[in-house]
C-alpha cells in the first residue's frame, strides 16, 4: 500500500455538494491504491464498478491505509483558522491540511459530502477530532464505528442475499469483506438473516451513551428528510428502504435507552421545525407502539406513518410555514390541504403500507366529529389516525416553533387530558399518558435542595428518576450540570424531592441546551 501524504490535502477544493468517493480519492491522491486493491477488483468483477458495495468497501479500505495519519498527533484545534486568508508559515500550511483531511474523513464516513455535512451541522469544526490522540483514543476506530454505523442495514442486506443465492457458501466473496460487518460481532448470523425481536438484538445503554448516538440519528434523520423533500419536489418517489432503515435505527436506539430518544425529541429548531417535527413523532410513535404492547411489525409501521403523515406541510408555501402570527381562514383552508398532498405524494411509492395511509388522512379527524377533512367521529377514525392525533398533538405542544413557545410536557399532558374524548379517543390517551409519566423527560422542576433541573429518565414507576440540575434557585445563578437519581437516599430528611414544575423561561433556561 502507498503511503498517504498530508500535504495532499492542502488548498484542496473540498466543498462538493456531492458525495463523489473517486474525487475524494484523487484528492487524497491515493485512488490507484485503493481501486486497484484485491478486494475493490473482486467486487467490482462480481457486481460491476457502480455497485454500492465496491463504494462501501473502497471506503473501508481508505481508513485502512489512512489509519497511520489517523493515529498520529494533529495540531491543537484553532478556533481563528480561516481558510480564507494567505497562509504563510508552514506550521499554518500544516494545519489546513490537516484541517481539510479530517473534514474529508467525516465525509467518507458518514456518505455525504462536505457541503451537505456544513448544512447539517453549521458550526462544524474539529475541536473533538484533534483531541482524540491526547486522550488516548483511536481516531482510526472512531471512523470506521462511524461507517459500520452507517452502512449497517446495507451490508446485513448484502450478506443475506449473497447468502440466499449461494456466493457467500460458495467462497466467492472476498475475505477482505469481513471487517465490513465487526459491528455484527454480537448477533449470529442466523440471527442476521431472520426476523428477530427486537429486545433481543440489544444491550441496554447509560443515558449518556446513547444520548450521543441518538444525536447523530437525528443528524442523519434530518439529512435524509431533506433529501426525501428534494426528491418529491422533482416529482421523484420518497426511498422507502431507506426511510425503513432509519426507522429501524430510531427503534433499535429507543430499545437500548428509551429515554435518549424522548430527550433528544425536544431539540428542536424553528427554522427546520417540520423535519424535526417528523423525527420527534416518530419517536413518540415507538414509544406509543411498545406501550401498546405492539409486535415489532406494527411498531415499524407507526414509526414509518408518524414519520411520514406530515410531510404534505412540505409542499406549502414557506413564508405559512414561517409565520408567526395566527393564520386567516383562506391560510388555514391551504393549510388543510397538506393532507391532499401528502396523499399525493405516497401514490407514487410503491409498498407503502396501509397504515401509513391512514395516520395521514386521520390524524386531524377528532372523536366528537369537530376535526378535518372528513368531520369523522369516533368509530369512523382508523386506530392508526387516532394514535397520530395523540402523538402529532404532543410533539407540537412540546416542541419550539415559528409561531409560539414549546408550553412544556406537563401543561402539554393536562391540556389533552381535558380533550380526552372529544379530540382524542379516550383510552388510547390513557395508555400515552400513562407512559410518558406525570412528570415526563424534559420537564423542568424545582428540587428541594434549592436547585432547577430537568427530568432525564423515569423509574418503573413513570416517575422522575434521574434528574439534570442545571440552575441554583437560591443564588439565582447557573450551576455546572450534574445528575442527581431521585429517592436513592435511605434518610428521608436527606432525600431529595421534586417541589413543583417550573417554566424554565422564567430562569433563561432550554432542556435542549443541557441535553448532550
């Protein structure tokens, strides 16, 4: 293998708004080395150069060859480096080298170009990256988690049909293929290959842990929204493979931590409020489905409807979407027609499941017949379109957007309480309610040791348990943020309680700030 160079990357144009690996290579100047390699020309002699598999493996193999540089020392990061200016000493040449090659290593990893990484995330920089090394840690492995993470559900797909055609048996894949799948180190193959439970595929994770991978499922979440708009836009059919995929990944988090993913359903920016608004309800959508005691099948299917039955919004003006004062009655009529086209939009996909069609033409319906398009009453709304009333209600109670304030989880509980019958079918907001807690993740409470904080996890009993403090009621001041579990004390004249609900406004404080 050739030795990748640094310098390489220096003054290199890397903001694409495509993600091209061959361009990527060229940039690295290492392509020769790595589509000539054994592997990439046995997979390109069995499927053909455009295979997504050749460009799954072609990335593994440039962390392979680029692990050397990865494992070394970068420079500290510099909050003033501008790419911008004429840079003179070599010590600055260095740095944009570095700067540009590691930028071009979240690229590879994640499948998306530099552009659309920038858009994702605007304040993107390399602080962590560069202090990896210091700590210890192995930047090489942290990538390659990084594509396994990634090219997860692909390569589970690829084994399984290479299997049921009988390559795999018959020697004809390359060996070189097996670190694709390490992250298969804790399932069976068989298991690979069969309907599982999906309890059963996962080990419970700290809230931390999985608050970390549940951020970076939303971060792919919005990417592919973003793209699925893009393409209905064009008048192009939404990737429902692709679009169950990350359904699954939401399901297999919310399975490991549950609570992370109520957590991180409460990030949400107004700007981008739809997207996020579709990703939250698919979470609550899970979390509904598993209360229910759903199979794993009708689990899916919610998730995949709560993601989808809004995505009609999409194709009104974006100035209404924007707005921020009430809407008039013609806006409101426009409004009303996101159902329409959002119908329009799943006619021309394939295998969408019948659910999924009905959350979206129910999910404004109400019990008492009040609700749109059709003023259905009670027995004539689908099951699914009365689950996507309660969950779609919840996330916008909750949730910051262009016209008002997130009202709070609690407030958000006692207001549909008082609908319970009349908006929403009355025993199915019992089991939501009851699930979510009377306390629920996100909720801001006043502790009796003088301290505010937010509700991070619930106990067996849907009642607070660990709690974030983040603010001193006492000194009127912010607090380094730590986590305190609830009722752990055996001294009930030490154990500390929760007083009362909050309105974290009134101390200049945002759950999302004190999430991750």
């Amino acid at each position: 293998m050739s030795v990748f160079k640094m310098e390489s990357c220096f003054g290199a144009d890397i903001n694409v708004g495509y993600f091209d690996m061959d361009e990527i290579l060229s940039i690295l100047d290492i392509k020769d080395t790595i589509v000539g390699s054994k592997r990439v020309q046995s997979l390109i002699k069995m499927h053909g150069r455009k295979d997504r598999i050749v460009g799954v493996a072609m990335r593994q193999i440039t962390f392979d060859v680029l692990r050397p540089t990865l494992d070394s020392e970068f420079l500290p990061y510099d909050p003033y480096f501008s790419d911008d200016k004429l840079l003179n000493s070599r010590r600055e040449r260095l740095y944009d080298a570095q700067e540009r090659f590691l930028i071009l290593c979240m690229s590879i990893a994640s499948g998306r170009s530099v552009r659309s990484l920038k858009k994702l995330n605007p304040d993107l920089n390399t602080k962590e990256l560069r202090s990896k090394h210091g700590r210890s840690q192995s930047l090489f492995r942290y990538f390659r988690q990084e594509l396994n993470e990634q090219t997860r559900e692909y390569i589970l797909s690829y084994k399984a049909r290479m299997d049921k055609s009988g390559d795999l048996n018959k020697g004809s894949v390359p060996n070189g293929l097996g670190p694709a799948v390490d992250i298969e180190q804790q399932v069976s193959k068989s298991a690979a290959l069969k309907k599982v439970p999906i309890e059963s595929k996962f080990i419970p994770t700290a809230f931390d842990d999985e608050t970390t991978t549940a951020l970076k499922i939303f971060q792919d979440g919005y990417s592919l929204l973003s793209t699925q708009v893009e393409r209905f836009k064009h008048g192009e059919q939404l990737e429902m493979l692709e679009l169950m995929k990350f359904c699954r990944r939401l399901i297999e988090s919310h399975t490991r931590n549950n609570f992370s993913l109520m957590a991180i359903r409460h990030i949400k920016d107004a700007s981008i409020y739809l997207e996020q608004h579709a990703m939250g309800m698919a979470v609550l959508g899970i979390h509904f489905a598993k209360a229910m005691k759903l199979s794993n099948a009708y689990v899916e299917v919610i998730t995949l409807g709560a993601l989808l039955f809004d995505l009609g919004r999409f194709r009104l003006p974006a100035a209404m979407v924007a707005k921020t004062t009430k809407m008039t009655d013609s806006e409101f009529d426009l409004f009303r027609r996101h159902i329409q086209f959002g119908e329009q939009i799943l006619q021309k996909c394939d295998g969408v499941p019948k659910a999924v069609y009905q959350m979206l033409s129910d999910h404004h319906e109400k019990i008492d017949g009040s609700g749109y398009p059709a003023g259905k009453q009670d027995q004539e709304i689908s099951v699914y379109g009365k689950i996507a009333a309660i969950i779609d209600a919840y996330d916008a109670m909750t949730s910051e957007q262009p016209h008002k304030p997130s009202m709070g989880p609690i407030k958000a509980c006692q207001q549909m309480s008082k609908e319970s019958g009349l908006a929403f079918d009355k025993k199915l907001l019992m089991v939501f309610l009851k699930s979510i807690g009377s306390i629920p993740v996100g909720s801001c409470v006043s502790l009796s040791n003088g301290r505010v904080g937010f509700v991070l996890t619930l106990n067996k009993s849907f009642q607070p348990s660990l709690v974030r403090q983040v603010y001193s009621a006492t000194n009127k001041a912010f607090v380094e943020a730590s986590d305190i579990e609830l009722n752990k004390s055996a001294n009930l004249r030490t154990e500390v309680r929760i007083e009362k609900e909050v309105d974290p406004q009134a101390y200049g404080l945002q759950f999302i700030n004190h999430i991750s």
